[in-house]
C-alpha cells in the first residue's frame, strides 16, 4: 500500500484519538462531581452508547459491509453522522433545569450517536485487512497506535485546559458551555476528509485464506473451518476477561485521582498524567513491529496482557503520584501491544469475505468494555463499599483488584487459545517458529 494512503489513514486516526483523549476522560468527571451522579451511573455514558455501537456492528453495519464490501463509505457516513448528532447532545442537555436530568440527557444522547458512528468502527477494522496482508498488521497497528498516541496527547491536554475554562471559569465549563462538545464534534466532520482518498476496501470474491464453510468442497475443509471457529471463539472469549478487566476502571479511574480525600489532582494535572499513558502507547507502537517479529504476535499478546494486570495491581496500592506516572505509563504500553497483537491474530483467523460480520464480533470485546464491566462490577463495588462505610479511596482500590482478577482469568484462556491455534493450525499460525 502506497505511503499517500498511509498518510490518509494517519491523519484519520491522530484526529479519532485526539477527539477521545479530549472528550471522554473528562466526561466521567463531569458527570459525578458537577452533575451529582452516582460512579455507577456515570458508567453508564460508556455502557449504553458501546451496547447500541456493538449491537449495530453486528446486527446491521458488519453483514451491510459484507454483503455490499463497502469500508470507506461506512466511515465518512459515520463519522459525519456523528459530528451532527453531537452538536445535538449538547444543545438538548441544557435544556432541563436539573443537573441530574442533564446526566441522563447525555447518556441517551451518546447511545444514539453511538449507534451511526459503528458504521465507522466496523468499517476501519475491516478496512485495514482489506488493504494490508497479514504479516504486516501488526506492524502496522503498532504505528497508527503510536500516531494515535500523538494524537491523543494533545486531546488530554486540549480537555485539562478547557474543562475549566483555562482555570478562569468553574469545573465543568467544559462541557456545560459547550466548546468540548463543539471542538469534538468538528473534529469528526473533518476526520471524514481524510477517508475520501481512501481505497474503499472490500474483496473479490475469490478462495483466500480461510473460507466461509457453506462455501466449502470437501469434509476436510469443513472440519478445518469449523476448529477455526472454535479457535476464534475461545480467543475471543479471553479477549472478553481481558478487555473488561482492564477497560473497567478506565472511566473511574480520573474521578479515583481527583478525589477530595486521595490524590486531589486537578483537571491540569490529571491531564498530565493521562498524558504519560499516551506517551507509553507511542513508544510501544513504535517497537511493536520489530519485537513481533522476534516473539509473534501470539506471545506478544500474552506480555501485553501481563503488563496489564501488573498495572491493576500496582495501581490499587500506589500511594505517590510518582507512582501513579509510572503505572500509567506502563498502562499505555499494555494498551499499545494488546490493540496491536489481538488485532493481528485475530485477522488471520478470520475469512475474508466474512470481515465485516467477524470483526464487529472481535471490536465487541473492546467496545463493550468500556461501559459493561464499570456499571456492573467496578461501579457497585465502590458504591456499595461506600454505603457500608468503607473510605472512598479503599472503595475505588478493591475495584482495580478486581479488574486485575478479570485480567488474570483472561490470561488463562488466552493460553488455552494459543495452544489450540498450535495443534490445530500448527504451521499457518508458524509455532515451530514462536509465532504463538
């Protein structure tokens, strides 16, 4: 693929990453200490929007895309969608009078922003197998992770100044004036831009790789696809435990640091400190490649997810902001090589033709963990912790050891995953070779 589309494809994702660095690690900080949710509601802006994001992926925009192999289009219309429908979400939330009304107003809001913008999410997945072959992906992951990461750096720090207004206005400005709403949703619009010299993607119908069984001529090739399958399932089920693990405590995590009785960071300092996550995602994609190279993505994936739980574990006990920097750093690495490896194994896993459909399975694990596990597991143990009279600071840590309990479990069935795609595939997935 020429460096012209490359370029596109980098522009598309420092802007996606600049928007979410902005928007949505301050958005968790609004909703409960200017508009008075519980931390179990305030997961819910991340819970219902990824149900409907997943929900169409799989049910409309994936066998959309695989029936009609369109990426591109998918995309621009998701993204443009998106833009409007945000301006509208912040225009209907200063309607009611209660604070506590206006939460809600955003969460339903973003559920059906959510529900266009999939077209985008199952689009770019799709889209980069479509135009690069498998023993780049991975590669290539780690280097949109680290142009992401640039990306995103300077959303962090947009969304520190602007929350309050440049320290001028309250906490809260942000988003109850508006500007993050209107920056985001600008940033969306010209996102699209990018995409139009894009190739669409898409496949010729031909037998490539792994194949759709109904499409199969003999009973060996059927055996073969279906313990494919079964492979692709136990993978993606580790991926489940792994994401919600991790993922759990990521929207609690920024009201954990700004607390009155632990580290009382401001919205200027904490962008700082999600900053050094950023900073840790653009190294490790940098290094991604070459050290795929050496070890495969299968064991790549295993370190990514080990450097997750040490940063659960590390995190529910560190007590200086010393600390914290170094944990967050490591955060972004495990982020980086996660994305990067799950996304490589699983693409070669998954048939061609079958992209669209397959990939809004495998974009689920990551979606829904954003909001599931904080709404019911990292959210009730701090609320519940709190009624019974536990300190806010205990509640928030026995939440990140139980992510790192998630993590953990994940770990296992990736191994159980790894095995079988050893002795069932043995040299398409190349374990003589540490490909696995």
């Amino acid at each position: 693929m020429n460096k012209a589309t490359f370029l596109e494809l980098s522009s598309f994702q420092a802007l996606a990453m600049f928007r979410r660095g902005m928007f949505y690690n301050f958005l968790s900080v609004y909703l409960r200490f200017y508009l008075g949710m519980s931390v179990t509601e305030t997961t819910f802006f991340a819970t219902f929007p990824m149900v409907l994001n997943v929900l169409f992926q799989s049910v409309l925009w994936g066998p959309l895309s695989d029936r009609f192999q369109k990426r591109r289009t998918l995309i621009i219309i998701g993204e443009i969608a998106a833009s409007i429908s945000t301006l509208a979400v912040w225009y209907v939330h200063t309607v009611p009078s209660n604070r506590y009304t206006a939460g809600y107003v955003i969460i339903i809001g973003l559920s059906l922003v959510e529900a266009f913008w999939s077209m985008s999410n199952v689009g770019w997945t799709a889209l980069l197998s479509d135009l690069y072959p498998a023993e780049k992906r991975i590669g290539l992951q780690g280097r949109l992770a680290s142009i992401g990461a640039v990306g995103r750096l300077f959303g962090v720090w947009t969304g520190g100044y602007l929350y309050d207004g440049f320290s001028h206005f309250y906490e809260g400005w942000g988003f109850s004036e508006g500007p993050l709403f209107f920056i985001a949703s600008t940033i969306m619009f010209i996102s699209a831009f990018p995409m139009f010299f894009v190739p669409e993607g898409g496949i010729r119908k031909s037998r490539t790789d792994i194949h759709d069984p109904k499409k199969l001529d003999s009973p060996t090739d059927l055996a073969y696809a279906k313990e494919v399958s079964r492979i692709l399932l136990v993978f993606l089920i580790a991926l489940v435990f792994i994401n919600f693990g991790r993922n759990s405590i990521a929207l609690i995590k920024a009201q954990y640091l700004s607390l009155d009785s632990g580290f009382d960071v401001s919205s200027r300092s904490l962008s700082f400190i999600l900053n050094v996550e950023s900073i840790g995602i653009l190294l490790a994609g940098i290094m991604i490649g070459g050290v795929a190279t050496r070890l495969g993505d299968g064991r790549l994936l295993i370190s990514g997810t080990f450097i997750a739980l040490v940063y659960l574990i590390g995190f529910a006990w560190a007590d200086t902001l010393i600390l914290v920097y170094l944990l967050n750093f490591t955060s972004g690495i495990s982020f980086a090589v996660i994305q990067a490896a799950s996304y490589s194994f699983a693409s070669r896993l998954i048939p061609p033709e079958m992209r669209g459909k397959q990939f809004a399975r495998f974009n689920a694990t990551f979606f829904l963990s954003w909001g599931i596990p904080g709404t019911v597991i990292a959210g009730p143990i701090i609320d519940i912790l709190i009624r019974s009279g536990s300190s806010q600071v205990f509640a928030y840590r026995m939440s990140f050891m139980a992510a790192g309990a998630m993590v953990l479990i994940g770990m296992i069935i990736l191994f159980l995953a790894m095995r079988m795609a050893c002795s069932v595939l043995g040299l398409e997935l190349k374990c003589d070779r540490d490909e696995v």
